[in-house]
C-alpha cells in the first residue's frame, strides 16, 4: 500500500533459491528468500527502475510478470501519461538492473491495459487482456 503497511501484490514467480512478488501500487518488486521467506530487497522506480515509472496512474503499477532462469520481466498495467505503449522492462536477477526496456503498442479505443503477462519461451510472451 501506499503507505508502507503493505503490497498489491499481483504475479509471484521463483528463481533458484528466491521467489519475486510484484506490486502493482508501488510499483516495487519484492525478493524473498524460498527457505525462509525473508524479505532480501524491495527494487523500487527511481533506484533500480526507470524513474518514468513514478508517472504511472495510480494503482497501475506491476500488473504482469514472468520469470525465467535470469531474468524477471514486468509489465506495467497501461501506458504512462502521454504513450501509446506498455513498457516492458527486462531486470537481470544477477545485476539487479533494468537491461532492456520493450514498448507494446497500445490503441487506447480498444484497451488500455493488461491483466497479466506470461513467457512461453525464450522472450516470446502471452500477455492478458483484462475485458
């Protein structure tokens, strides 16, 4: 929540020893340890995702994510003010970094927004339309 209380948690995934959890609300992404579910780091826009992030319409943060060996990939709920894509950041789990950042076209007559986002295989997607 907005007030650090708690998260708007959408997708979970696992990576090796750790499982991810985004927030829609914040938006952060939350690393916890799988043995001992111990919060390790929250990332956060401004400091380890673009600081555009910050922009979004409110309660539209990490809607989708997926996972694979190295990388977490989260999907914004809609475009930021003024776009006419979702931005779709691939974060490297080793680095802790935004490596590449992908534009989905978007006609906001037809939909402005996505429910969720999953990885078939080696970067290609399905993502989910919410209607």
């Amino acid at each position: 929540s907005n007030k650090g209380t708690g998260i708007d948690s959408e997708v979970y995934c696992e990576v090796g020893d750790n499982y991810f959890v985004s927030d829609e609300y914040g938006p952060f992404l939350f690393k916890f340890d799988k043995a001992t579910n111990k919060l390790l780091k929250i990332y956060k826009p401004n400091q380890d995702f673009p600081k555009e992030w910050l922009s979004r319409k409110l309660n539209r943060g990490l809607e989708g994510m997926a996972c694979d060996n190295e990388n977490v990939y989260l999907m914004l709920q809609s475009p930021l003010p003024q776009e006419d894509f979702i931005r779709l950041a691939q974060f490297n789990i080793k680095s802790e970094k935004v490596v590449r950042e992908y534009h989905y076209p978007v006609n906001a007559k037809v939909a402005d927004k996505v429910g969720d986002l999953g990885l078939i295989k080696d970067k290609k997607f399905l993502e989910f339309f919410p209607w």
